[in-house]
C-alpha cells in the first residue's frame, strides 16, 4: 500500500533565529485565532472555560458602559510591547484616539490605560508573573487579574508605582468591586456566576 506524502510542517513551525517578531503575526499563514507572541515564541490558547467567557464578556460589556467618552474598551485584541512582544489581554481600554482604523490588528502599548486577563489553566504563570512585568515596562497604569475561585471570580488590582516602575496591589475583591480608577465602577462580581448556580444559592 502506497503511502501518500505527509502534509508539509506550518511555516510557523521553525523560528527563525532569534525568535518570531510582532510584525510577523500580522503574516504568518494559518495561525491558531488569539495566538500571542512572548519573548519571540509563539502562544496558542487552550480551549475557553465557560467561566473565562463570562468573566471576559462581563468586563468588556460593564467597562464599555461605565467608560468616558474619550476611552475605548476593545476584547482580545494584542498590544505592542517590543519587537518579540505582542500580548492579546482578555480585555483592554485604550486612549479612544488611536482607535481609527477598523482594519487596525494591535495597539501601541502606550495607549493602554487598563489591562485585565482572565486567568487559565494553562495562563497561571504568563498571567501571575510573565505580562505584569512586561506590562510594567511599558508603563500601563492599570492591571487586573481575574481568577476563579470555585465558581466566583476574585478581582485582583493593582496600580503602577511611579517611583518602583512596578505594580503594587490595591485591592483583592470578591463579591463587589469599587474602585476610583482609571473611572469609577462599583461592580456585582457575582453576576459572572452562572445563572443556574445563582439561583440555587
């Protein structure tokens, strides 16, 4: 029995020296839809929990809502950090300006005021320890990890410290989360709950 020729290896498969760059994201043929790029290497998402979706549908829908005007808040959309840098937040909110083309695939960091990642599985160690320094590093103000706790999302917030040029905690929120900045929002946390679980308790 004859066998057919194998299927040729993604041209993404092999590097090239030195590690993939920001800009090949926008030309690589056949990416995986969300992949990220860290430090030059490629980073594909596992398959979404019900509890991610909501959690992120819940941040975007509620900061779009609560934004001013001159802000815009954009889901899983990558960002600029450096040539072999190219994260995608769960959920970002950007100075509205350099929102202009629709045909647009990243923004600069700089434009960032707000980062919020939903933490996975696979994500703890990238969403704990690897973005907040990058984040750091490019000086966006604002950070939030939302992790889930048994079922319930618990908030985590920091804030850039000028001085350290890192980011220090001001805040672990559970059922309700108000805060000053970058707007004010005084959130319900508990409507990422799915509704039948809601209902029982």
């Amino acid at each position: 029995m004859s066998v057919g020729p194998e299927a040729p290896e993604p041209r993404w498969a092999v590097p090239p020296v030195g590690g993939w760059t920001a800009d090949d994201l926008d030309t690589l043929p056949n990416l995986p839809p969300h992949t990220e790029l860290i430090d030059g290497s490629l980073v594909f998402v596992s398959p979404q929990t019900l509890f991610h979706s909501r959690a992120v549908s819940f941040f975007e829908w509620q900061l779009q809502s609560l934004a001013p005007p001159e802000l815009e808040v954009v889901r899983e959309f990558t960002i600029d950090i450096d040539r072999y840098n190219r994260p995608e937040p769960d959920v970002i909110v950007v100075d509205g300006d350099i929102v202009q083309d629709p045909g647009q695939t990243r923004f600069p960091a700089e434009s960032v005021c707000l980062a919020v990642e939903v933490v996975s599985d696979e994500s703890v160690t990238r969403d704990r320890e690897t973005k907040p320094v990058k984040y750091a590093r490019v000086k966006i103000p604002h950070f939030w990890r939302v992790e889930n706790h048994g079922g319930r999302a618990v908030v985590y917030v920091f804030e850039l410290e000028p001085a350290t040029g890192a980011y220090t905690s001001t805040g672990i929120f559970h059922d309700r989360m108000k805060v000053s900045v970058p707007f004010e929002m005084d959130l319900d946390l508990t409507a990422i709950t799915p509704r039948r679980r809601a209902a029982q308790e």
